[in-house]
C-alpha cells in the first residue's frame, strides 16, 4: 500500500510551510512538513488549533476548519467542520475546548482521516500525542 504524504511525511494534518518550527519538525517536502514520528505531527494538529484560538479568536470547530481548511484552497471546508465536530460529539458552532483530552483525541483522528482518507494510527500512538499536547516540553511552539 502507497500510503498518502501526509502519512509518508508523519504529517497527518497536512501543515504546510509557513509558521512557527513544531517540535519534532525536521524538514520539509515540497509545501509540506515532515516530522519525526507520527506523535509529534499529531501534536501539530493541535498546537496550530490552539494557535488560531489564541491568535484569531477561532473557537469552534466551523471557525477552526474554516482557518485550517479554506474553502478558497478548494477545500469541503463545511463537511470537514462537521465531520470533525461530529467525531468529537459536538456541534459544529460549540465552542472547542482544547484541553479536553477526549475532544484532542477525537479531533486528531478526525483531521488526519479529513486530510488523508485512513487513520492508521494506533490509540496508544494517539495517547501518546495527546500526552504531548497536555504536557508539553519547554521552549515549544
């Protein structure tokens, strides 16, 4: 099985270039990202949501994905805000909380079947990124 970039690059959310250096970063392909292990690009996930709640004041998931998913990248920008608040047992316009390990879980798993069409992770390699995001190491962004 040829496996999508987002998957081959352990960048599960498909981040882009541009923007801070994640933890685990370790270099790019073309306009993505790639990461050491899956658990460090799942956490990436989350730190750039958590980003644009704190610097955009996107709080819910129809605000979240419309930043992270534009529907002017020809993205299903409305689907994807339902499929992720529908994975998180939310409604799409309910404000998000981040810190939620249930919700972090949900939301990567989500996305990362949003971006690339599997989720071929393990739930102790999504533990593991939720432990990551919760707990996070000095100096990171």
């Amino acid at each position: 099985m040829t496996y999508p970039i987002g998957i081959r690059l352990n960048n599960p959310g498909n981040l882009e270039v541009g923007g801070p250096v994640f933890l685990g970063q370790i270099g790019t392909e073309g306009k993505w990202l790639k990461f050491i292990d899956p658990p460090h690009g799942l956490r990436a996930i989350i730190k750039r949501l958590e980003a644009y709640q704190i610097n955009d004041g996107c709080m819910t998931w129809a605000q979240m994905v419309g930043r992270y998913a534009p529907p002017d990248d020809n993205n299903p920008t409305q689907a994807y805000a339902l499929n992720v608040a529908k994975a998180c047992g939310m409604d799409i316009d309910t404000p998000v909380d981040l810190t939620d390990p249930t919700i972090i879980a949900a939301a990567m798993q989500a996305i990362t079947l949003q971006e690339n069409g599997i989720q071929p992770f393990s739930p102790l390699t999504i533990q593991r990124a939720v432990s990551m995001v919760l707990v996070p190491p000095p100096q990171q962004a």
